[in-house]
C-alpha cells in the first residue's frame, strides 16, 4: 500500500479544504515554490537512475504524468516528468500542492557564512526573479510559496517589498520586477494559491548561531563578575558586615543578575548581529537591511491568501499527533489523520484572526 509522507497529507487536506469550490482544479496551473532554510541546497538529481546532478537554479520540475517512486518505507515521492528529483528532501515534501515544483538557489547556500546575505536584498531579489519567471512568464495562475526558517524570512521580506512596491521602487533595481502592475500579478496569484511558514526567522537576533553565542557571552560575564567579586572584592567589601546583611546582599545579586540577564543578552545578540555577522559574512550581509518581522504588519489585507504559519511548539504538537497515527494506524489511520487536519485547519484560521 502506498503512504503519502504524513506532513504533506495534511497539507495538501487543509489546501484542498480551504479550496472546497475548487477542488477539481486545485493543482491545475498551481506551482510551488520552495524557498529553503540557509544549511539546505536546491540542487535536483536529473533522470533518477544515472544519479546524474545539475544545479537547481531556475530550473522547474513539472509533475504532469503524475510518477511517482517509493521510498523505503512505502512511502510515495513525487516523481517530475522527465525522472527528476529534489535532493533536498524538503522540498520534495511539498511537490504534493502543485503541478510543478522549483527551489530558488540562494548566493549563500548551503551554509557558506563567508558569502551569508540571509534574508537580505539578493537573496529577496533571488526570490523575485523565482516569482516572476513562473507568474508574469509562464503565466502560472496560482502559486504555492512555502518556506522553512531563514526561507521563510526571505519570504516575508519579499512579500513586504512587493506589497509596498510603489513606495520602494529603488529596493527592487536589478531585478526582474519593473513595475508596480508586475508585483500586483504575482501578489495575485500567490492569493490565489496559499503561502506556508514553518517555523519562520524573523529576527537574526533569534538565530541559533547569533542567540546561542549571545547567551554564551552572558553565562561567561556573570560567571567572571561572581569569580571576581568572591576572589578580590568580598572580603574587603563584607568583612565586619553582619552575616544577614551578607546573605540579603547575595540574594539581591542574585535578583539583579536575573533581571538584567536578559538586557546583557540582548546587547551581545545585538552587537553580533550588527558587527560580527558583516565581518564574518566578509560584508555580504547588510547589518541594516529590515529584519523579516519589521513592518510586517503591512501585509495585514494585502496577502488574502490561506496562510500556515508554523512555530517550533505548533511543528512538535504535529510530530507528536504523526507518532501516535503512526502506532495506530492499523486501527484508526484515517479518524487521526480527519483530526489532524482539523488541528490544523484550526491553527491556521488561529493565526489569520491575529
């Protein structure tokens, strides 16, 4: 029997839920777009039996015979139509929502820090030409856009500007995007497809490579100011002070540490950002680009379209409810499987009200 990967069934039953009066031409003419997190590369394995590999960069994989190819577990991988394939296998995952599939290459996938512009102007620009090659050249009437963490970033970024076009023209020279009637046809037809965020980046501040060495730096600080108070400053400060007044004085150091820990994180955060991240990236990355969360609030009536919007807790509550289908699926796969698109449903419509 073949399965469908458990994550895109549900998708692709909110998809076609949300599109309950058209779902006999939910696909036809929908492509979706890919937009992938910073360590993943978009490279796609050409005629799945030579292994033969090609760069993913504006190239389309179409899904019209509807192939398929199964994995070891039983599972179906869509198959494009001329035998290829996405190695990254999460791009793979959302073949499923369209008749057609392509990942944008960014400048510094997969993971090179020396060239990293993350969700900054090329890699939106990157986005853009994406967008415009399959709306306003293919004439493709729907688009799908999904994407993970920094992908997602990029996403919002390039949502953002294309909503705002008139007031930021000079944000899109050197790209394909010339005018104002082009970024309202691609904003149009990715309303009329949908566009999921699993567990956006809307902060580098927030970056496990920025935030982790942020907190690292605190623990350091405070574990240095304790070391150095206790070997050099304590005795002389504390010595004829009465024993309750040294314990009130240690419970309120304490009190104060935890208050402006989050205050001394947040200036290391902010420091690496803004100086080490430009230095490391060898200034690719613009210190002073908008990060994806800012003004995001400009999208608010513009982008009508269903909108999945996946954090960390939301994707482990969906990896818990895949587990527990799993272990019964003998008895009741399609009870939980009705359940988990309704959880969803209901997460999505949760986060349209906000």
């Amino acid at each position: 029997m073949i399965k469908h990967n458990s994550l895109l069934t549900v998708l692709c039953c909110v998809y076609v839920s949300l599109h309950a009066g058209e779902q006999q031409k939910a696909l036809s003419n929908t492509h979706v777009i890919y937009s992938h997190p910073y360590l993943e590369q978009s490279q796609i394995l050409i005629n799945n039996d030579s292994n033969e590999r090609l760069s993913g960069k504006d190239r389309v994989v179409t899904f019209l015979q509807n192939k398929t190819l199964l994995d070891r577990n039983k599972k179906a991988i869509r198959l494009g139509d001329g035998n290829e394939i996405f190695i990254n296998s999460s791009a793979q995952k959302f073949a499923w929502l369209g008749d057609s599939l392509s990942v944008p290459a960014y400048p510094d996938a997969p993971g090179n820090w020396n060239k990293a512009v993350l969700f900054t102007k090329p890699a939106v620009h990157v986005l853009v030409n994406e967008l415009y090659n399959r709306v306003i050249v293919d004439k493709k009437e729907r688009i799908v856009l999904a994407g993970r963490c920094v992908g997602a970033g990029i996403a919002l970024n390039c949502l953002k500007s294309l909503v705002t076009f008139n007031e930021n023209k000079d944000y899109f020279e050197g790209s394909l995007v010339k005018s104002s009637e082009d970024a309202q046809s691609i904003i149009a037809a990715i309303n009329k497809g949908a566009f999921i965020a699993s567990v956006p980046l809307l902060s580098l501040e927030r970056y496990n490579a920025v935030a982790v060495p942020g907190s690292a730096l605190t623990a350091l600080t405070y574990a240095a100011g304790s070391l150095a108070l206790m070997n050099y400053g304590a005795d002389k400060i504390l010595h004829d002070v009465e024993p309750d007044v040294q314990q009130a004085v240690g419970l309120a150091g304490v009190a104060l540490a935890s208050v402006s820990g989050g205050y001394l994180k947040d200036l290391y955060t902010k420091t690496i950002a803004k100086f080490i991240v430009p230095l490391i990236s060898r200034f690719n990355y613009d210190s002073n680009h908008e990060q994806p969360i800012d003004r995001i609030e400009v999208l608010k009536g513009k982008i009508t379209a269903p909108v999945l919007m996946m954090n960390q807790l939301k994707v482990t509550i969906l990896m818990i409810s895949m587990i527990l289908m799993r272990m019964r699926s003998k008895t009741k796969t399609k009870k939980i499987k009705i359940m988990n698109c309704l959880m969803m449903v209901n997460i999505m419509m949760s986060q349209k009200k906000t």
